[in-house]
C-alpha cells in the first residue's frame, strides 16, 4: 500500500465503533491520511493527542490479533472547518447510523459546495448506514438543502455509493474502555461490498473493499440474512434470559429457530436471485458460527434495540417476510422472529406512552395473512409467558414447526 499520507485524504464522518473499527480503518491501511469527524469532544480530542488507535480483532475460536492504525487526526463536526476537510477529501464514507444521518445532510451539503466552487474532481461519499437506499436517502437529504441554482453542479460531482457493513463491532465494555479508551474491538471478519455502479469518477482502492454489480440484492441479502438472523437471536435470547448474543445462539432452541427464518429468507433471496443457493447457505453457516463469538461480549439487548425500526415495513423482518410472500414461500418462522419482536417491544415500551398497534408498525393490514399469522404465533407465545420466557419460546418454536409441517427450506 501507498504510504505517502500526504498526497491523499480520506474523510470518515462518524468515529464510533464501524467508523474506527472498520471502514476508517481500511482507509488508513490504504495510504490515506484519515480525518474523522465526530460531535464527541473527548473522543475529538483524544484522537488528536494520540494519533493512533488499536483495533482488536478476535475469532470465534477465541483468537485475537491487535493491529495499530495511525496516520490519523479529528475534527469536530460543528466546527465550520470540518466542511473545509470534506471538500478537500479524495474519499469520504459516513458510519453515524440512520437516525443522525439527517444531522450530517448539512455538512455535507457545506463540504460540496465548497468542493464544487474549487474543483470539477469527483468526490464519492461511501454511505455506511444499515438502511435500504441508505445513499439516496442521504443524497436527497444533502441536495434539499443546497439552493436550486447551485444543485446540478453539486449533484455532478458528488456520490453517494451505498455501503453493507457486515463486520461486527460491538460497543466496548467499560472495563475495556477503562484500559484503553480508543480501542475498538471487532470481529475478524473485514469485507466491504460497495455499489460499483453508483461511484463516480476512478474507483479507488480501498482494503477489503469490494465493488459489486447488482448491488440492491446483495443489500437485501445483508438485511434479510444477517441482520435478520441476528436480530432473531436477540429478541429470542432476551425472551429466555440471555445477557449476550453468543450463549442466546447456543442455545438449541434458539438456533432451531433462528436457522429456520434464515433459510426461509434465503429461500425468497435465490428465487430473487437465482443461482445463489451455494452462496445463501454458506453465508448462513458462516453467520451462525461468527455469532458464537464470546469474546466480542455482544448483547442482546444492543442488537435488539430499537424494535419498532426493526419492525418497519421494509426492514429485516417484515422486509424478509414479504419477500418470501412475494415468491409464494413460507414465512412461518419469520413469523415467529417478528412475534418475538413484538413481544420484546410490548413488555420494554416506555409505560407512559401508548404502543402504536402492531398493523401500522409492520404496514400489514389486519386482513393480511401476514398479519394473521404473526399474531397467531404471538398470542399463542403469550399465553404461555406466564410461565417464564422459556416456556414462551417453547411455545412458539412448537406453532411455528406445527405451521411449518414438513415443507422443505432451503
């Protein structure tokens, strides 16, 4: 790799967890001076004491290897320089999280218009969100705040390929920030497949960066897997009692059901895209056994935070659910994950504030047979809940295999 920091800079809006552990990372490790941008001052400031931070990088098989990234300096986000850096930037990526990506339209839309007043080079935004369409929201965002007259020179030099973040990065213990503050710790696993086709200009190349074709099926591929699978496991494993994500995904029970909507996803998934049952079912085997990591301290109620986002109509459960719908498959064990969700939400809601009804949270309508069935699964799963959460997910392991019968997945 290029190590002439100087002569490039990459810009990462958002220096939390992915930001640092992951795509900030690659790019330091591809030559790029990397400036990150953050509201935290302490993380801010902390950054340009230091000038380098560690990654650690355990396995699942309890391995781990330290990697130190320097090359590095910060910027506060409400400094009116931070749109200084931007439009200097040969490459910038966000990793803020979809409800602030909103918060840093503004910036951005600053940062570009600065960069289209001084050069005609492209300058692509590589947008980290766990969204479908994450970069044209955000693009859309950016460009409704620019005046008329100005936009199309804006909108001819900036994109706003989408990202899916697959590594897991989970927020450090406080023990692990007592120790060390900066360092983030993740798991091994460090790809990052981009849309090829929304870049403007040259490509560069990133570490671990991987430009795709087709890129809306691997997005969905992403939700409706990975996020699905793991958002399963939590809901579940908060049900049974479990603190963290590897002991909820060693429980059978757990990972009967959670496999099972997996498969049931991947079974639209390569109806959508046929061809890639090979791919679908590694990509499972794989998920199931990063999940098991225990050195990553993941917890369940990290990943299932948020239940009403992760109940929305085009997200990873319903989202999943209608796919397979779409292609005339089953969907019971999706069900059975979106009655758990619903469960968790109704026994976390804040009490002082009304639950909106699970038909216009999911966008199902009450005559659907979607509809239907979650909520056959989810009130037979809560008659049993008086009995302890165990017993509930017995329950609902028992519906979901009764509905299911003997109907093959892949």
């Amino acid at each position: 790799m290029d190590n002439d920091r100087s002569s490039k800079t990459a810009v990462m809006i958002g220096a939390g967890n992915i930001g640092r552990g992951f795509v900030g990372a690659a790019f330091a490790a591809s030559g790029y001076e990397t400036v990150f941008i953050d509201v935290d001052d302490d993380l801010v400031r902390e950054i340009n004491t230091r000038r380098e931070y560690t990654v650690r990088e355990y396995s699942p098989d309890g391995g781990s290897a330290d990697t130190i990234v320097s090359g590095i300096r910060a910027v506060n986000g409400q400094d009116k320089y931070a749109a200084v850096e931007i439009a200097n930037a040969d490459i910038c990526a966000t990793a803020v999280g979809v409800r602030a990506m909103p918060h840093i339209a503004p910036l951005l839309a600053m940062g570009l218009t600065v960069r289209a007043r001084m050069s005609p080079k492209p300058l692509n935004v590589i947008v980290c969100e766990n969204m479908i369409d994450a970069g044209e929201k955000l693009r859309e965002q950016v460009l409704d705040l620019i005046s008329a007259g100005i936009r199309p020179s804006i909108d001819a030099i900036a994109a706003f390929p989408e990202a899916v973040i697959g590594r897991m990065t989970p927020p450090q213990t406080p023990e692990m920030k007592e120790e060390d503050p900066l360092r983030v710790c993740a798991e091994k696993y460090a790809f990052l497949p981009v849309d090829k086709a929304a870049f403007k200009g040259v490509i560069p190349g990133i570490e671990g960066m991987v430009p795709l074709d087709n890129f809306s099926y691997y997005v969905k591929r992403k939700l409706f897997i990975h996020n699905l699978g793991h958002a399963t496991t939590a809901f579940l494993g908060l049900m049974k009692g479990h603190k963290y994500i590897s002991d909820a995904i060693d429980d059978p029970e757990i990972l009967f059901l959670t496999e099972s909507a997996m498969r049931e996803s991947a079974a639209a998934l390569n109806s959508e895209n046929i061809g890639d049952k090979e791919n679908l079912n590694r990509s499972i085997n794989s998920l199931l056994y990063r999940f098991t990591n225990r050195a990553l301290a993941d917890t369940c109620e990290r990943v299932a935070a948020d239940p009403i986002r992760k109940l929305g109509p085009e997200d990873r459960l319903i989202g999943a659910l209608k796919n397979c719908e779409q292609y005339g498959l089953q969907y019971y064990y999706i069900a059975a994950a979106a009655a758990a969700a619903a469960l968790v939400l109704e026994s976390t809601y804040e009490k002082d504030k009304t639950l909106p009804p699970l038909a216009e949270i999911t966008g199902l309508s009450y005559e659907s047979e979607a509809y239907k069935t979650i909520m056959t699964i989810g009130t037979t799963c809560a008659m049993s809940a008086s009995k302890g959460g165990a017993a509930a997910v017995t329950e609902l392991r028992r519906t979901a295999l009764k509905m299911a019968g003997d109907i093959n997945i892949l």
